[in-house]
C-alpha cells in the first residue's frame, strides 16, 4: 500500500537540489550569463527510500544559481572540473537523498534513514555527437555519508551509465538529459537502508544482513528552459532493484520507484 503525504522539513530544503545532480554539465555558449541567481520553489514526489512502498511529497523554497567558470560549474548541480578535452572528462560530481519518513511501516521502532549525500570522481567519455546533442559514456564513482549533526561514511557507489544529452545552445533552448546505467555498491551502503540487527527484529521483520555488488538500475530523465526571466525544470528516475544484493531484505516493499520533481524560479540578475 502506498501512503502519501504532505510534509515539511525546513532544516532540509537544500536537499530537494541533490536528485538533480545526476546532471551537471553546464552550457557555456554566446549570450549566456557567467552568474544567474534568483529564488522559486520547488515540489519532489519520493520514495521513503529505495525500495519502500510508501512515499511523501515535499513543497520547498528552491535556490536558483548557475555559475559557469573554467572548473566550477554550477547548473542543477555541481561540478568541479578536474580535467577536460573535448571527449574526455574528469570531474567531481553528485548525487544524495531525502531523510525517510519518521512513521514508514517497515521501519517501525527503527532508527529513521539520515539525509545522505554523494560525492565524487566521474570520468566521461563522448562517444557520439552532432550540431544537437551528444551520447557519452559516464563512470561516477561516490562516496557516500550521511548527513545529520555530522557526516558519517556510508559506504561507496558506483554507476557506470550511458547519456544522452541536448544542451542548450541558445539561452531560451530546451536542455535535455537522459541517462540509463547500472548501480553497485559495498556492503556498508546497502547495509545503512537495509540491514536488520538483532535488536531490531520482529515477528515479521527477521534479522538481515545484505552484501556488496549489484544494487539496481535506474534511468534519469531531467529538463530545463529559460522563459524570458523565468527558469523552470525538473526530473524524472526510475529505480528497479529486482535481482539486487539487498532485494530479500525485509525493508524492501518494492522492487521499483519512481521519483520526480520540478522546479520553478525567477531569476533576479544574471551578468
């Protein structure tokens, strides 16, 4: 059964940005502005975590900035370029989640799921383009923590993926992302959403332990544009975790998730 609701995390707004960093490749063409800020809100439909049935929305203020410089890209995430010709990429890029919900069934009387975050080395290769778009082979590799009063290692991830890219070369263009690829990740990752341990077992939640390897596919979808002084995007993922290494966890509830959000702002300055 699939429970939704409507709820507020105000300490955690800056985190409804993370689902976007799966994209970060900024444009950097005639008549676009070095530096764009400005102020909106923002909506995210999500999973409690991967794997869970139950869900809940989130309706937050949202940041709007994008910066283009020679290693710091900031554009619906952040990038540090490490290294860069016109095939071959070397950044830092990321990825994170949403802390769960405090009343998730599955979790009852367990600790709740931290916000996490992801951060890390992703080397990029173009395998394919024209005068439109470009397909590039992607191999972020992440490390993970979770975030609360500090932040605590959680293991690693790592996704190697194809991306089907539409930058936009006009201001007012579309851009588009598509990304399809496999996850893995160690033991400690899976184990931090899907472990059970001796003082956490129930009649119908038996004691589990996961191992490292296969955690799933997942294909991204995310779209931005300008309208005149308005920004709008978002992005749609789909998570299938069927014949993962964590998938008989007592803690899954689903073997897939969808996961979207979208975001509206105006943009104050941009020079």
């Amino acid at each position: 059964m699939i429970c939704c609701r409507w709820i507020q995390r105000p300490n955690s707004y800056w985190l409804l940005l993370l689902p976007w960093m799966t994209v970060v490749n900024a444009d950097h063409y005639p008549g676009h502005a070095t530096l764009e800020w400005g102020i909106g809100m923002a909506t995210i439909h999500t999973p409690d975590y991967r794997g869970s049935n139950e869900t809940y929305s989130e309706l937050l203020p949202l940041p709007y900035i994008k910066y283009r410089g020679e290693r710091l890209r900031i554009d619906e995430g952040i990038e540090g370029r490490l290294f860069k010709t016109p095939d071959l990429l070397l950044a830092i890029s990321g990825n994170g989640s949403l802390p769960s919900s405090e009343d998730n069934r599955a979790r009852e009387g367990m600790d709740e799921l931290d916000a996490s975050i992801e951060l890390g080395p992703s080397l990029e290769y173009r395998l394919q383009h024209d005068a439109r778009t470009e397909i590039w082979l992607e191999l972020p590799l992440r490390f993970a923590y979770s975030v609360n009063s500090e932040l605590e290692s959680i293991g690693h991830t790592f996704n190697p993926r194809l991306a089907w890219r539409k930058p936009a070369r006009d201001k007012y263009d579309w851009k588009l992302n598509l990304t399809t690829g496999l996850l893995y990740a160690d033991q400690d990752y899976h184990n931090y959403f899907y472990q059970v341990s001796s003082d956490e077992v129930t009649a119908d939640r038996p004691l589990y332990d996961a191992g490292s390897g296969y955690s799933g596919l997942r294909l991204d979808f995310t779209y931005s544009k300008r309208i005149q002084r308005w920004w709008l995007g978002g992005f749609i993922r789909y998570d299938d975790i069927s014949d993962s290494e964590f998938e008989s966890s007592p803690l899954v509830t689903d073997s897939s998730n969808w996961l979207a959000g979208f975001g509206l702002a105006w943009i104050i300055s941009e020079n």
